[in-house]
C-alpha cells in the first residue's frame, strides 16, 4: 500500500482562481447569513415591543411573569445555540497540522491509516487502518507512543482478515494528544 501524503497550500503557494471563487462564494453566503440574522432580530424586537404595548393596555393582565418566561425561553435557546457554535469552533481550531504531521512521520508502506476521528472534549484522537503484518501494528503503536504529540496510546481492537490471501490486520487504537500541540 503507498503512503498517503495530504498537502494543505502553504504560503510559498499560489492560490488558484477556483479557490479564490469559493473563498469570495463562502464571503457572500456569511454576509446574507448575517443581514437575515439582522432582519430577523429587528423583527423580533418590534413584535416584542408590540406585545407589551398591548399587555400594557389589558388591565390587570401578569405581564412579568409572561416577559419572564419568554426571557428564559430566549435565553435557554441562545445558550443552546452557542454550545453548538463553540464545538464548531474547537472542531475548527484543532492543531491539525501538528496531528497529521505527526502521524505522517511515523507511518510505513505496512501501515495504512483509513480513518483518523478527533474528538475536541476528550482531546483523543482514534484511528482506524490496516496493517500488512502484526509487527508493522505493534511498530506503529511504539512509534505513537514516542511521539511527543500524543500520550495513552491504546490498541483497542484488532482482527486478521482471513478473507484476504494476504491477511491484512484491521486495527483501531485511540491516542490522546497533548496540549503542547
């Protein structure tokens, strides 16, 4: 199996026009995300003003504990919508030229890796692969282990495919990585 190299544009590199097009694409689409946002709030705030001019009119109507409750309403949807937006946020903001690169470094033509799955709470990383014999797995795992990026690293699982006339090994193994990555 050859060894999969990922390459992300560095600064020596030229932007292509297509890249340019979908970076300004991506600007347009945010910028309409943003101007409905704005519409839908001020919206909001007029029929919310509206509300409690009429609530106001009505005579001995419990408009505090109407506004509470909507405030918490409001309040509790808002939060649950920023919880979301944060892990988008620590998705986005893995160190993920620190983790690819160090596991590139320590992948062998006997080792190829199909699927590599971060998790921003734990701070773990599992990945799945194939290994051409149980040596190249158990050098593979060593390999991890002596990297500085990542620390506790396990084989979870293995299982030798007899299927194959050359009896890969499918594996999965967790890591974490550290916080100096």
């Amino acid at each position: 199996m050859s060894r999969m190299r990922i390459a992300f544009p560095y600064n020596g590199q030229q932007l292509r026009s297509v890249d340019m097009m979908l970076l300004c694409i991506g600007l347009i689409a945010i910028l309409a995300v943003f101007y409905q946002f704005r519409q839908i709030t001020e919206a909001s705030s007029f029929w919310s003003v509206r509300v409690e001019r009429l609530e106001k009119q009505q005579p001995g109507a419990t408009t505090k504990s109407r506004r509470r409750s909507r405030t918490r309403e409001f309040s509790q949807e808002i939060g649950k919508e920023l919880q979301k937006a944060n892990t988008i946020l620590n998705q986005i903001n893995l160190p993920w030229d620190t983790l690819f690169d160090a596991v590139e470094h320590i992948v062998t033509d006997d080792i190829a890796l199909l699927t590599l799955q971060p998790d921003v709470q734990d701070q773990t990383l599992r990945i799945s692969g194939e290994s051409r014999n149980i040596n190249a797995l158990l050098d593979f795992v060593e390999a991890m282990e002596r990297e500085v990026v990542f620390e506790q690293v396990h084989l979870v699982n293995y299982k030798i495919k007899q299927d194959n006339p050359y009896r890969p090994i499918d594996f999965l193994l967790t890591a974490v990585w550290t916080a100096k990555s």
